[in-house]
C-alpha cells in the first residue's frame, strides 16, 4: 500500500473512537477469495476466515458481504459461524444472519423478458456460460481465448442491449462478462444497509470489480466517516479511496481493523503506535 493510501487507512480507523460502531461490507469474489472457474471452490484466502471471524467476536463491528451471487453461496464458501448477514445477487437478494430472506420484485415486464431470454440461452449460450439468477441473466467469458470470447461479447451485447429499454431492467457490465438484470445495484445495497442502521457511522467497503464501483461511490458520498477500497492484483481507474494488494495486505488491514476496535476502549494515544501493524 502507498504511504498515501496508509495514512488515508489510519485517518479512517482513527474515526472507530466515536460511538458508532463500524460497518465493513465487503464483496467475496476476488475481494475476499480468489476466482476460481469452479465457482463452488473459491474459499477464502488463507487467514481471512480467521480474521473475520476475530472481528465478528469482538462484537462492535457490523459485517456484511455484498456479493453477485446468490445470497446463500457465501455461507458454506466462508465458513464463518453462525453466517454473516448476505446482500447476494449485488443486493437484491438480501440474507439476515439468522436465515431471513428478502428478495427485490422486478417489475412484471423486466420478468416477462429475462424468463423469454432464459429459454433462449440455456438452448444456444453463444458459446458462453450462462448464469441463469433470479433477477438477471449473465453472460461470463472468464478463462476462455480472447479472440472467442470476443465474439461471445458481441454476440451477448447485441441481444441484451436493446432490452434497457424496458423499465426495471438494466446492464452491468463487469471484468469478464456482463449482465442484464433488475433491482438494485451495489450501491444501492450499501445505502440501504446504512438508511436501516439509522446513524452515521465509519463505512468501509472494499471490492475489486467494476460492478463495485457504484458501492465505492455510495461510500465516498457519505456525511460519516467513508473508506471505499480496491482489492486487486493491478491498479486500475476507480472511485476507490485506497488500493490494496491481496492477500497479504488485505490481511494487514483487517488487523488493523481489529487493533482499532479493541482500542475503542483503551488510552487513545496508544491508537496510532497500534494501528502502525498496517505498515508492516
Ligand atoms: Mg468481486
């Protein structure tokens, strides 16, 4: 991390002496875990559990996992227990710690037209993979050669594109495929996890796609104390804060996130010399 980004860290953790207790929201995919072209084998890198599961114990931080999946894959690929609270489906899908579960209605036109799009692509995927979710269709060409997957963007574009003209459905486009769906978006997960919480408090959400950026924008637009950042091998253009590297400076600063809040209680000049384990 920069010494830039590293002050910008500190500054924020500094914020946790108030009275609100912190939010970290956090996508999984290439953030906390990463991809693996079998979806149902991307665990989390090696000591994230464990320093969630930390912070979890602490009991002053609230967690949640901001996600495109399906809200209930997160649990058995985390293996944090009992879950942590799920906003799947990039927020849509909404899975309370204790098994509750909301889903957005899309309007009756945008359901019409993914159901008539579903028939069409489970028949031809256009030599993609198609991802059939509750609110959306999605066109993935991760891991296939350049030239093809091309063709399967070309292709999907051309069918998905002429349908944001129907009202509730939109296009999200992400690092290797894109989508067309309905309801909210990350960004409105975020503000919707903070409107129920009902105080300021220090937000930080940390992610790696573009399907991120709106939650990055949600967070820096923020009155209270806001920390959006971009987990990635490789910088890239983006409304993020901060950059970090994975895993191992996604580790340091989920320490130094559990250093600052056990330091809620303790001397508060002791704060800084403690959090200065994001520097090492
Ligand atoms: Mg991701």
């Amino acid at each position: 991390m920069s010494p830039e980004d590293t002050k910008k860290v500190r500054r924020f953790l500094d914020a946790f002496a108030g009275d609100a207790d912190p939010f970290l929201l956090l996508d999984y995919d290439g953030t906390l875990a990463p991809f693996r072209l079998d979806r149902y084998q991307a665990r989390p890198w090696s000591g994230v559990r464990e320093l969630l599961a930390d912070i979890r114990r602490q009991g002053r931080t609230r967690i949640a996992v901001i996600t495109g999946r399906p809200a209930n894959e997160i649990a058995p690929l985390l293996g944090i227990g009992p879950p942590l609270e799920v906003w799947g489906l990039h927020g849509v899908d909404h899975l309370y710690p204790d098994g509750r579960r909301e889903l957005e209605p899309a309007p009756p036109a945008a359901r019409e037209k993914l159901d008539a799009l579903r028939v069409l692509l489970k028949r031809d995927s256009l030599g993609g993979r198609f991802e059939d979710k509750e609110n959306a269709a999605v066109m993935h060409w991760r891991g296939i050669a350049p030239h093809k997957a091309r063709l399967i963007e070309q292709k999907t574009r051309a069918l998905f594109e002429p349908l944001v003209s129907i009202p509730g459905l939109a296009l999200l486009e992400f690092e290797a495929g894109v989508e067309l769906r309905a309801g909210r978006d990350k960004g409105g997960a975020v503000e919707a996890i903070l409107k129920e919480a009902g105080r300021a408090a220090p937000v930080a959400f940390l992610g790696d796609d573009l399907t991120d950026e709106s939650a990055f924008c949600a967070v820096n637009s923020l009155g209270s104390p806001g920390l959006s950042v971009l987990v990635r091998h490789s910088p890239r253009e983006t409304q993020a804060n901060v950059w970090l590297r994975p895993p191992d400076e996604l580790r340091q600063f989920l320490k130094a996130w559990f250093a600052a809040c056990e330091l809620r209680t303790e001397i508060p000049n002791q704060r800084t010399q403690n959090i200065e384990v994001i520097q090492k």
